[in-house]
C-alpha cells in the first residue's frame, strides 16, 4: 500500500479537509471465460481510492476502518430485502412514514433481543465490525415465527400450538428466561 495526504479546500467550502490518496497493488478480477489449464496465473493491478477524513487515524488504520464499512452496507441490505425498505406500499406520506418506522423497529428489535441474551462475540477491530454475530431477520422470522401450527382454545384462551421442536423449543425459553 502506498498512500499520500493532503489537506485541501475548494472554494466553495468554509474549511480544509484531509483527502488521503492510497494505491494498493490487488488481484485483479477474470472476466470472460475460462480455459480449463491446471494453472491461472493471476493478474495484478492497482486499485485506488481517496478518502475524505476528518479523522486523525494513520493511513493503515483509516483504510481497515473505510473497508469494514460492510458491517453498515449490510443493515441497509437486510432492511432492504428482509422489512422491505425498498418498497413504497401507500400514497401517503403518513402511512409510508408509519412503514418505515415498523420496520425500522422490527429490525432494532431483532437485534436488541440477541444483544441482551447473547454474549458479545468479537472485541472491537480495526474494521469496527460488530460485537454480536447477528441473526438476519428473515432467519429470526423462518426459524420462530412462520411455522406450521395451528389456534386452540385449552382452557378458553386462544393459543398458538406448534408442532413439537426441542430446538426452538429450547431458542424460544431461552429468550423467555434471560428477558424475563
């Protein structure tokens, strides 16, 4: 990794900001079809990127941070394709707002209830990925909640009954236990 600072301001903003310029030496990607040879050497190239900073980490620690930016990247997708953030269901704002906010909460839900019956499982990396090893939404939502059972009545209360699983069983007292 080679890299360089500089601290620059167009005209049109109030302050300098710190820009670092870094040039890694990385694999570069086949495209196209492949032969079948017992040896594909890879090919090298430079990939680079410039890094708009206010922060005072070296240039190695500020790439690993700028790197593990996945971690987020995949919040967004999982709201996206596990709460449907990327759908408009109404014509109103109100009612869109309402969405978003549900879904917003069923995603922060998830995620408080692992991190109040689960142990961290990670330290804090350079990267700044996550504590926890989190279960994806829809995983939570096919494992607990979309299973085939069916509405009785023991005793006159309406009760949900699930066919017996001593997995989700167990998973589902142990949410109980620890949050009780």
């Amino acid at each position: 990794m080679k890299f360089f600072e500089c601290y620059w301001k167009p005209n049109c903003w109030k302050e300098t900001r710190r820009f670092i310029f870094i040039r890694t030496h990385e694999p570069k990607q086949r495209k196209g079809p492949l032969q079948l040879n017992l040896f594909a050497p890879y090919e090298y190239g430079y990939q680079f990127k410039v890094i708009l900073t206010n922060a005072t980490l070296s240039a190695r620690k500020l790439l690993a941070l700028h790197n593990g930016r996945g971690a987020q990247e995949a919040i967004f997708a999982e709201l996206k394709s596990q709460t449907q953030m990327d759908y408009i269901p109404c014509g109103s704002r109100a009612a869109n707002q309402t969405w978003l906010l549900s879904a917003v909460m069923a995603h922060n839900l998830n995620r408080e209830l692992q991190m109040s019956v689960e142990e961290p499982a990670r330290c804090t990396t350079e990267q700044r990925a996550p504590w926890w090893s989190f279960v994806r939404l829809g995983t939570r939502r096919m494992r607990l909640i979309q299973r085939a059972g069916r509405l009785t009545a023991p005793k006159g209360r309406l009760t949900r009954t699930l066919s017996a699983n001593p997995d989700v069983q167990a998973e589902l007292l142990h949410y109980l236990r620890v949050v009780a």
